[in-house]
C-alpha cells in the first residue's frame, strides 16, 4: 500500500471510531433521557459551577445554544443558574444532586469507550495509549 493510502485508511477508521463513539455516547444520554449536547454539558460541570460563555467555548456552540440547553435542563432540576458574585453580568451554571445522578446514568450506559478497549491486550492498550499522546500532541 502507498503511504498517502495508508494515510487514507487511517484517517478513515479515525472517522469511524468517532462516529461510533458519538453514536454510542447519543445512546447513553438517551438512556438518562438527554440529548448528547445535555449530557456533555453535565460532564463540564463536574468540576464545579462554570460561566456560560466558557461552557460555550468548550462545547464548541453558539452562546444562545448553551442558554437553551441550561433552560431545558434548569426545568428538569439538573442545572441552576446564578449570576457571579463578582461579575453580576455572568451567569454562573451548576449541577444538582439530580444533575449528578443523571450524571451516574449516562456514564454507566456509556460503555463504548470499556468495550472496545477490551479488544486489545494490555501492550495494545499501552501502545495505543503511546500513538494517541503523541498524534495529541500530549507525550513526546
């Protein structure tokens, strides 16, 4: 195989791996009765309350998209809104006990990530652990 064919394929199977991890992720938030985007946004506030605009940076969305996400899922309990106590213009979102166990749900139905590396032997998953930091840029 020439080297811009195997730079295809791989670039192929890159491809489907992230489909399939995104597919397999939607289902778990579906699981817990949220949207995939509802579900990340849990995840970024594991760490503590997060100011929208930053929430939206990291998710990759529109402010305005975030704003929809936290009213949704502020009816539903999971989320509060509050304005930051040193910038009243900043809206501040965190997760509630209820929010965490939704939490729990989809991360015990997200099993994609377990499966598929259960495939490999424990010197694949070193290996392969190895050539993600470095194509990551995170390992020398």
């Amino acid at each position: 195989m020439l080297m811009t064919e195997v730079a295809d394929a791989l670039a192929q199977q890159v491809w489907d791996l992230v489909l399939a991890y995104d597919a397999a992720y939607d289902r778990a938030a579906q699981v817990a009765g949220l949207s995939a985007a509802q579900a990340c946004l849990l995840e970024h506030l594991s760490g503590g309350s997060r100011p929208m605009g930053e929430l939206a940076s990291e998710l990759q969305c529109d402010a305005s998209n975030v704003t929809q996400l936290v009213s949704r899922m502020e009816t539903r309990g999971l989320v509060t809104r509050a304005p930051d106590p040193d910038d009243r213009r900043i809206k501040r979102v965190s997760i509630t006990p209820a929010g965490r166990d939704v939490r729990r749900v989809v991360r015990g139905a997200f099993e994609f990530p377990a499966e598929r590396l259960a495939l490999l032997t424990d010197q694949e998953r070193r290996q392969l652990s190895g050539l993600l930091g470095k194509m990551l840029g995170t390992t020398s």
